[in-house]
C-alpha cells in the first residue's frame, strides 16, 4: 500500500473509531477494523451488526472447574 492510501485508511479508521465513541458502540479500534474488513469484502453490514450484538449477549466463557477423582 502506498503511503498515501495508508494515510487515507489511517485517517478513515480514526474518522470510524470516533464516530463509534460518539454513539457509544463500545467497540474498540482493532473490532471496529476488522468489521470494516469484513464490510469491504462484501459482508452485510447489517449482518454483522447483528452478530456482533448476539456475541455480545452470551455470557462470557467460564473455567471449568477440574473434576476431582
């Protein structure tokens, strides 16, 4: 990528990353890029929206307890 067009992807990112602050997505810079990956090849934006709330819903994973003999 020439230096140009990683500035302008640069500057997108940051653009994104504040909207996203703004509306209080609570995605952090690293998801909210790799959702814009993801649009870029042609995933529905919706779509991933949606999974992105569904992942949020489960509860996070716990240790499993070691079974004792």
């Amino acid at each position: 990528m020439d230096p140009e067009a990683a500035r302008n992807a640069r500057e997108s990112l940051d653009l994104a990353f504040h909207m996203s602050n703004i509306l209080d997505t609570g995605l952090d810079r690293h998801t909210l890029s790799l959702l814009i990956a993801l649009s870029d090849l042609g995933l529905n934006p919706e779509a991933l929206a949606t999974l992105v709330k569904e992942l949020r819903k489960e509860p996070p994973p716990t240790a499993a307890a070691p079974s004792v003999p």
